[in-house]
C-alpha cells in the first residue's frame, strides 16, 4: 500500500461546526466562529490580537502594508522559502534582498543578515523551517541596533516554541498558516499574531478592507468609511467553523505527531551516525510540533537517488523549496545561483519524508527500511 506524503487532519466535528455555520445566519466572515478561533488563539499562545485571514500570505501582506514601504526599502528574506514571504514584501513596494541559510537547520543566517544589512533595511523576515525556531531573538537584537522590524514566517510554527515562548510571538507580527499541508488546516488559511498591541488599529482597518469598520462595530464611530489602503483579508465563516474543529484537537494532534516523529529519529539516528544523511541540528531550548521529517543528503546525486527509489515503491519523499534567488523571478531582480551557493547547494540535497495522521508506527519502519535499502 502507497504511503502518501501527506494526508490532510479531520477531527470529526468539522461537519457539526459547518452545520452550524449553514443553520445560521452569517456566512461572509468575521462572525461568530472568526471570533471564537481568534479568541483561542490569543487565549492558548498569549497573543495580544489575533485576526484570521484567508491564507498566511494575506498575513504577510497585511504586514507589508504595516510597515508603509516606500521606494527603496529593503527587506531581507531567505531565499530558502515559499514564494510569498518574497512576493508580499515586493508587492508593497520593497526591494527584496535574499540571505543565506543555516545548513544544520535550514533557518534563516543571522551572520549573513547582518552582512547584508544596509541603512535601506526596513524588515528582516526568518521563516521557521518545518516548525524549528528560527534564532528571531538575534534578529531581535540587531533590529534594535539597526532600525529594522521582524516579522516572523511561522506558517509552519503553529503549536511549536523556543525558551518556551510559542513560535508567532517573539516578534512585533507573525504570519501563521492553515493550509490544508499544516498540522491543523482549513483547507486554506492563514492568521496574523500582532503582538504589538500599538499596531492593532490600523491592522484591523487593512483587514476591514481598508475601513474603520471594525470600530463602527465596537460602537466607537457611528458609520464607517475608507481610511487605509486594504483588501478583503479575511475568511469565510465556514472556513473558520472547520478551523475551530481542529484547533480543539491541537493536543492529540501534536501527541500523534510527536509519536511518529520520535519513531523517525529511533529509525534515523544510526543512519547520521554513520554519515549517510543529516540531521537538522536542535537544541534543548526548543519545542518541536513535528511539522516535517526531513534530512540532508551528501550529494544532489544521492538525493535524487533515493527520492526516485522511494516514490517508485509508493512512498510519498518530496524534495521543498527551488530557492527564490535562481527561479525566474529571482533572475529578473538580477540574481544568478551563484549569489547563494549554501542555498543553491543544500536545498537540492534534502527530502522530506511523509508524516501525517493516517500512518502507523509500521508505516514509519517501513520508510525508513525502504529508505536505508536505497542508500
């Protein structure tokens, strides 16, 4: 039997919620179940504000929009990433620099951010790879050294922290994602941390549309208007009834998650030791939610070996990112491979392997048998 990569989390109260949702009244967004996911948020992670879009991207843009780019602005990004972490700071107005990344972990370089910072730097956005802190409290530092804000990418973060702080707070805003690939899903959707309570107002205008329409509702002005530049960020409310099913299933998701993922590293580990692949390097002060399996390959050439052999056998290996610098886009703004050659070289040497709540401890022996055969 076919062991897929992924297999989208069902609860089995997503039905009830969307009934209710149907035998109700309020379809559009912001109703009754946007306010209940929201609320949770804040309450489980200790975020001051949550507001729930339609997609991580819509959150990212939402933070572009925040920072009022002008022509000239900087903003740094890793090139290891999903395209909208770039195409939402450029959408803005914002020249995008592309940074290094950490082999032993994928994150985002600190040491090479601050090679590339320039007195044009308006934003630094680390992407938490398969749910392991990015170092946000260095950018942190430098950020307060040169002028610049963080933003973190949690999109795949949810559930995860470091030094016990919850992944999507340790930055003023934080994308997250409720892709239907993520942990917890909507099919598709995305929430924005504001964790700066200063930033508040203003976010929930550009969530409004660009109107002054949620304090309209709070009974602060008696009618609304246009008063930024926004768009229709956030989701439907059967979106947020099926998402409000699967948050209350964070814990058995993350405890079946966890199971999976210690039986991977007991099956793995010997197979670092020995140097056929790596690890991602971690540290004692970080709390996984299991997002991804994944590891590194000596060679491209190997890589590629064993994801052919593994997916010729009906096993779900994929490789991640092609690295935004060297696509055709990163071309146009005048990059070439060569610019990041840790990027170019590693993200072509890693697979993820499938995880994800249909499988059994046997299905996970049987990946990692097929995948030591190969190598």
């Amino acid at each position: 039997m076919a062991i897929r990569f992924n297999e989208p989390f069902m609860t089995g109260r997503e039905i009830e919620y969307l009934t209710q949702v149907c035998n109700g009244s309020h379809f559009a967004g912001n109703g009754p179940f946007t306010k209940r996911v929201e609320r949770f948020l804040e309450e489980r992670f200790g975020v001051p504000h949550v507001l729930l879009t339609h997609s991580c991207t819509a959150a990212l843009e939402m933070s572009a929009l925040l920072l009022d780019l002008q022509p000239g602005d900087e903003v740094i990004v890793p090139s290891y990433t999903f395209v909208t972490t770039a195409s939402a700071f450029l959408r803005a107005g914002a020249k995008l620099v592309f940074c290094e990344i950490d082999p032993q972990t994928m994150n985002i370089d600190v040491a090479d951010v601050a090679r590339r910072l320039t007195p044009k730097t308006r934003a630094v956005v680390p992407v938490h790879y398969a749910g392991w802190a990015a170092d946000v409290p260095a950018l942190l530092e430098l950020g307060k050294k040169h002028g610049f804000v963080v933003i973190e990418d949690a999109a795949q973060g949810l559930g995860a922290a470091l030094d016990g702080k919850p992944l999507g707070t340790l930055a003023p805003l934080a994308a997250l994602s409720f892709h239907e690939t993520k942990n917890l899903h909507c099919g598709l959707g995305g929430a924005l941390f504001i964790n700066d309570p200063g930033l508040f107002d203003r976010a929930e205008d550009i969530w409004e549309r660009g109107t002054d329409r949620g304090r309209f509702l709070k009974g602060l002005v008696d009618k609304y208007s246009w008063v930024e530049l926004g768009s229709s960020f956030y989701p439907s409310e059967l979106q947020a009834a099926f998402l409000m099913a699967q948050l209350e299933a964070l814990d058995q998701n993350t405890t079946e998650r966890a199971a999976l993922a210690a039986r991977y590293e007991q099956g793995l580990r010997p197979l670092h030791e020995r140097g056929l692949i790596a690890l991602p390097r971690t540290t004692a002060n970080q709390t996984p939610n299991h997002h991804a399996v994944f590891m590194l390959f000596p060679s491209v050439a190997i890589a590629d070996h064993v994801r052919t052999t593994l997916t010729g056998q009906g096993i779900g290996a994929t490789i991640h990112y092609v690295p935004l610098h060297s696509s055709k886009m990163g071309q146009k703004m005048g990059y070439k491979a060569e610019d990041l050659p840790v990027t170019e070289a590693y993200a072509q040497r890693l697979l993820r392997m499938p995880l994800h709540h249909h499988m059994t401890l046997a299905d996970v022996d049987t990946v990692v048998a097929a995948l030591a055969k190969a190598l």
